[in-house]
C-alpha cells in the first residue's frame, strides 16, 4: 500500500504542476493548453495503478486469466483524482481538433486498444 500512496503523492504534484501550467499559458495566449498524449498516458497508467489494483488469478489449465471481484473498484478517495485526470488530461486532446493530441488514438494504437476493438 505504501508504493500506491507514494504513487498518489507524485501524481497529486504532477497534476497540480499541469493545472498551473495550463493557467499560465492560458493568461499569455488564446489557445488552451493540451497536453502531449505521452504525459496523458503516463498519468493514466500511474492513476490505474494506484486506483485500481488488479488481483490476478491464472488458470493454467485453460491459459484464462481471471481477474478477482472487485478489483477495478474506484475508492472515493481517488474520485476527484479520476475528474482532474478527464477534466484536464484527458478531455482537451479528445476535444481538440488536432489529431496529434488525441490521447485514445496511441491507446488505439497499443496492444490493449487492439484488444478492445
């Protein structure tokens, strides 16, 4: 538990850093502030990381990967993690027109979008 609090920390300051960030470009320009898909994705797999622990459980028998009850259960304590992830990772890429920014096409692109498609 103590590697997913230490997880939190860094995250809290990461995101803290970017909402800043995104404050002061938008005071000295017109255009807002979107995050490369690199930062996105890194911060959403250390947010699942720590928000959603993964018990894993593999039947070798049928090579089925199983995983346990409650194991993608968010906490409430990382609830206003999750809507600062959407409102300020997440959201501006998708919303905006340049397809470079787009956080979901490199996840797409990953062998877990492929999966997913």
């Amino acid at each position: 538990h103590r590697v997913r609090d230490q997880q939190r920390t860094i995250f809290d300051k990461h995101m803290s850093d970017l909402i800043a960030l995104t404050a002061i470009l938008k005071r000295s320009s017109t255009q807002e502030y979107v995050p490369p898909p690199a930062t996105v994705s890194f911060m959403t797999t250390q947010f699942l990381f720590f928000a959603c622990p993964t018990t894993i459980r593999k039947n070798d028998s049928r090579g089925e990967v199983v995983f346990e009850d409650g194991s993608f259960i968010l906490e409430e304590r990382d609830l206003s993690r999750w809507t600062k992830l959407v409102k300020h990772l997440l959201l501006p890429g998708i919303l905006n027109s340049n397809l470079d920014l787009d956080p979901l096409i490199p996840w797409v692109e990953s062998a877990n979008g492929r999966k997913r498609k």
